[in-house]
C-alpha cells in the first residue's frame, strides 16, 4: 500500500473542478458586463432626466417672471381704472353741479323774462 488514495487517477476530477471554474467564471463575468451595460444606460438616462429637469426649471423660472410681469400690469392697470373711475365720479358730480347751476340760471331768467313782460305790459 502506497498511500492514501493512490491507486485513484488524479486526471479526472481537476478537470471537472477547472471546467466548473470556468463555468463560474464565465457566469461572473456576463453578469459583470451586464450589469456595467445597464449602468451606462442608467447613466445615459440620468443624465437626460437631469437636463431636461434643469430646462423644466429654466422654463419655470420664465414663467414664474413673465407670471410676475403680467401681475404687475395687472395691478398698474387696476390703478388706472381705479383713477379713471374716481375722474369720472368727479367729473360726474361737477357736471351735475352745473346742470343744476344751468336750471337755476334758467329758473331765474324764466322768473325775469317773465317779470320783464309783465312790466312792460303794465306800462
């Protein structure tokens, strides 16, 4: 007796453990090169989420401007109605001031003109 298992072939199972190995190996390294080609899309991806994210907000922020614009007229254009509404009010009751001043000078000339042709109808 030799030894230990000597009498076995020592050829046959390395083998099997290198193919099994490579196997392995091989497994590794399409999941690997898997996984490193989904990243780069991901990334691809990401990097086009972030540009157009960073254009959503430059559009945001233009249409936050002209939003503020457009209030701003809103308001100056308030005021002015406001203004004219307060012009008209004024210029409303001055004009009724003198339609009554113009019934008064009437009423008085009427009162006069009739004064006047009763005197010179008594004379």
């Amino acid at each position: 007796m030799v030894g230990f298992g000597a009498n076995r072939r020592g050829g046959r199972l390395p083998s099997l453990l290198f193919v099994a190995l490579l196997a392995v190996i091989a497994v590794l390294a399409f999941n690997c090169w898997s996984a490193s080609s989904r990243q780069a899309l991901l990334q691809e991806e990401l990097a086009e989420l972030q540009s157009q994210a960073k254009r959503t907000e430059v559009a945001r922020g233009r249409l936050e401007k002209r939003n503020s614009d457009l209030l701003g007229k809103v308001d100056s254009h308030r005021k002015q109605l406001e203004q004219k509404e307060a012009d008209y009010s004024h210029l409303s009751s001055q004009l009724q001031a003198r339609d009554g001043q113009v019934k008064k000078c009437e009423d008085s000339k009427v009162k006069r003109g009739g004064l006047w042709r009763a005197e010179s109808l008594r004379s």
